[in-house]
C-alpha cells in the first residue's frame, strides 16, 4: 500500500526522472520562467523553491549542496548571486504556477512557472 508516499514519479524510473528535474529546475532558474505540463510543474516547484532557500546564505557548504543537486554551475551561480539575495527578506513562495491552455498536439494541460517579483 502506498500510504504517505508523497513521490511523484510522472510515469519514470528514478534515474530519467531526477535527470529531467535537475534539467526543469536549471532552465526554470537561468530563465526565470518555465512552460512545461502541469504534473511536471507541480513536481518541481518545491524543489526550486528549496535551492531558492540554500541561496538566501551563501555559505561553500550551501553552494556545493547545490551544486550537488543541480549539476550545473551557472544555474548554482545565478542562485546565489541573483535569488538568493533578491528574496533575501522573503519567508517562502519565491514561485508561482499559472495554469495555461491545453498544448494543441496531445491536448495535456500546461503551466508556467515563474518567480515572484
């Protein structure tokens, strides 16, 4: 039984699926906007928001916990030169998800992400 599982695994084994996370999280963080499918959305909003959270301290600890996450350097860099000291002040919700029209091929819905201010 799947009692609290809170994993959303959008239909993948883990190694393409935290492949495609690390991708949505550094183009959504070197973009600053990202249009993918809602499930998509959904799955990796928490996640930008927790490397939104290791930025706020730029600490070599902190860079290389990212680093470590993400893979690549120059969304690590953009965190903690950019996001993290721009929602410095801010508790929390750095992102926002708008729901967009279904995509015209396979009708999926679509939303964008994009940060707050």
């Amino acid at each position: 039984m799947r009692h609290a599982k809170k994993k959303v695994t959008l239909d993948r084994k883990k190694a393409p699926r935290v492949a495609l996370l690390k991708e949505l999280i550094t183009k959504a963080i070197i973009y600053e906007k990202l249009v993918t499918t809602l499930a998509k959305a959904k799955a990796v909003k928490p996640l930008i928001e927790k490397m939104i959270t290791l930025g706020k301290k730029p600490t070599l600890a902190n860079r290389r916990r990212a680093i470590q996450i993400i893979g690549s350097k120059k969304a690590v860099k953009k965190i903690f030169e950019v996001w993290g000291p721009r929602f410095e002040t801010r508790a929390g919700g750095y992102t926002r998800l708008i729901r967009l029209t279904p995509r015209q091929g396979d009708g999926a819905p679509e939303a964008l992400i994009e940060f707050v201010d």
